[in-house]
C-alpha cells in the first residue's frame, strides 16, 4: 500500500503555464525509482525496439535517425513517397486508465503484487484547489498519472507498447508521447497507410488516448518529378493539415528535407546566448568559466541532435556555424573544438553504441568484417537527404 500523504503532489505555481507539473515528494521519488529499477530488470530489453524514451543508448537522434532512414531507403525507389503524421495527443498523461494499464503490465510478466502496488500509487490521489488562504473540497483522482513523478514516464511507455504498424510499409516512431506514423507509399498505393491510421485512432480510443486533431499535423516527402496534389487524410471526420515543415523532436525538417531551417533556427538560439557570454567577459570572469558556459549553451544548441542533420548542411550553413564557434573563441580567448569534429566525434560514439547495442534498432544495418573488430561502412545510394550516420 502507498500511504495518502506520499500521494499529495506540489503543483509548481508559474502564472506563465496553464498546465502545471505536479510534482511528487522526495520520500516518493525514492520509491519510485526502486520500482522503476526493478520493472526495468523484468521487462525484454527487446520490448518495443521503436520506443526511443527512457531507455539507455536510445535518445532523439535515434527517433530523428530511424525517421528519416526509413524515408531516404523507401525514397531511392523508383515511383515512391512518404507520408508522415505527427501525432499529438491531448492531456495523454491525465487520461490514463490505471485498471487498463495494471492488465497490460500482467501480461508483460510483472508480478501481481507489484501491479497491485502500482495501482494504488495510481488511484486515491487527493486533489484540491489553493488560492491565497482558501482551499476547496477535497475530491480524489483514480485516473491519469502525476506528470512530476518518476514513474509516470515508463509506465505510459508500457501503456503504448502493443502499438506497433500491422503494415510492413507502415514504421510507428514513438519518443514518449510523441508518436509518428511513417508510411512508405508506393505508385500512389495509400490503402495500407490509411488503414494503418484508421487503426492507430480506434487503439486510441480502447486505450483512453484522445488526439488532437488540430495539433496532428502530416507531411509528405517526394521526389518524385511528376508531382501530384496529395489528397488530405481525415481523422474523425476533421482533415489533418499537411505542412511544409515541422519542428520535430527540436529538430526542424522540411518536405524536400534540407535543413536550412533548422540551421537558421540554431544560429539565433546561439546568438543570443553569445551576448550573454559577452556579458560574463566585461565580467573579468577566467576563462575556464566561460569555456563552461559556452558548452552549456552555446555548443549544446549548436551540437544538439548533430549527427541527424550536419551531414548534408549546405556549405554556406556549415560556415554560419563555425562562425559562432570563431566569435567565441575572440570571446573567451582560447581554441575550441570546430562544429565539424563535434560532429565526426558524435558519429563515432554514436555507432559504437549501435554496434555494442543488439537491441537497438539500427544495430541490422552495421555488419562485422571477418576479423571480427571492424564494421562495414554504411553507404548511401543517393543524394537525398541528410548524410547522417
């Protein structure tokens, strides 16, 4: 049993935010991480290989990655496109049903007694309303799971799990609650996406899970000379807009995926926090201090999901980038390491933890040579798109 008052959660104030996080206490942070362990030890690591979140070696890049791999290989095909749909969900975290759930960690092999101990941190949660001195009724929550929790992430990771593509053209990329629909569509063929849409909305609602229409977006990806107009795709009888463009995972990719875009973006991010840099020097602060700074913010903007996009940036973009770099070393005065071996050294760690990893999903694509030590290179048919990995 979980006590009531390790159930109260702290809802941080900020008048900015409509939807604050309720944050559990310390003592249940603790526990939660106990259990989060243990759960971990008891489930396949193999256990849907398309869930990119809280899993170790998995993070963006490998959504961002997977993504567009699937595209680009689809896409050197003669006579094809791809449809991709973006799926936002509304409130997905306050609409979970714990009966629905504790059934699905049955099934995954978790013992009852823990599934019992899950359910009651779930259900009984207290709830009121605080404003200045006064204080509503008291009314208790038995849905939905505090978003500040340790345990609320996984456990909706192990909600989503069984929803997996029932079409080999169709990939369900998920990051969390963020999930996309990758559909590989062939000579205009668009039955097996649409069904696998069709699907993906009634799993939603078996599992509690509304979507938001208006914030679902689509693009399509094609090459192809012969351009046509693509017809919309209708969900619950409201159309999903398709976009030229869509900030993806913090990452901004375009329908003709040049990222021009997301480089523009990146560079007044970087900017901006080259003032502030600016600022600590008319400081006199050392400079070891503003080495650590600078790779706080500035060289985590500019490096941020890099192995994803760096690889087919125009030169002109490349330059913009080291342009940064260039000024902030003037700043602080001493040699940083360019945008460029940034990226050749995340590549390298990158596909070392793939190779390491055969429960990572592009683990197949990296073959051992004979000796046993080295890998094949991985080539590229074609131009489009980014180099990548």
């Amino acid at each position: 049993m979980v006590p009531t008052c390790f159930k109260t959660n702290t809802i941080v104030l900020c008048l900015n935010d409509y939807r604050p996080i309720a944050l559990t206490s310390i003592i249940m942070k603790c526990f939660e991480r106990l259990v989060m362990r243990h759960i971990k030890t008891q489930l396949s690591p193999s256990l849907d290989p398309l869930q990119f979140a809280y899993r170790p070696n998995h993070s963006t890049d490998d959504a961002i990655s997977t993504t567009l791999h699937l595209a680009l290989t689809h896409l050197d095909k003669k006579g094809t496109y791809v449809r991709m749909l973006f799926i936002d969900f509304s409130s997905a975290f306050n609409t979970i049903v714990p009966q629905h759930l504790i059934g699905k960690l049955s099934l995954l092999g978790l013992n009852t007694s823990l599934c019992n101990w899950i359910l009651d941190f779930l259900t009984g949660r207290p709830q009121f309303v605080w404003i200045g001195s006064s204080t509503s009724n008291t009314t208790t929550l038995s849905s939905g799971a505090p978003q500040g929790s340790v345990l609320s992430p996984l456990l909706f990771t192990l909600l989503t799990h069984d929803c997996a593509a029932m079409h080999s053209l169709n990939h369900i990329i998920k990051f969390a609650d963020d999930m996309t629909v990758v559909g590989l569509i062939n000579k205009d063929n668009e039955s097996a996406y649409r069904e696998e849409v069709q699907e993906l909305v009634s799993w939603c609602e078996v599992n509690n899970l509304y979507l938001n229409v208006d914030k679902t977006k689509q693009m399509v990806v094609d090459f192809r000379r012969a351009r046509r107009d693509h017809s919309l795709l209708a969900i619950n009888d409201f159309s999903v807009e398709i976009i030229k463009n869509i900030k993806f995972l913090g990452v901004h990719i375009a329908e003709n995926l040049t990222w021009t875009l997301n480089t523009s973006s990146i560079t007044k991010r970087a900017q901006q926090c080259l003032y502030f840099l600016r600022k600590l020097r008319k400081a006199h602060l050392p400079s070891p201090i503003l080495t650590t700074f600078y790779r706080g913010t500035v060289e985590s903007i500019l490096s941020s999901c890099i192995i994803t996009w760096f690889g087919n940036c125009t030169a002109f973009d490349r330059k913009t980038l080291q342009r940064i770099v260039r000024t902030a070393e003037k700043i602080i005065g001493v040699s940083l390491p360019s945008i460029t071996n940034i990226y050749i050294t995340r590549c390298i760690r990158k596909a070392t933890n793939i190779v390491k990893d055969p429960t990572h999903p592009s683990h197949k694509l990296f073959t051992l040579l004979p000796s046993g030590r080295r890998v094949t290179i991985l080539e590229r048919k074609s131009e489009k798109g980014p180099g990548g990995l």
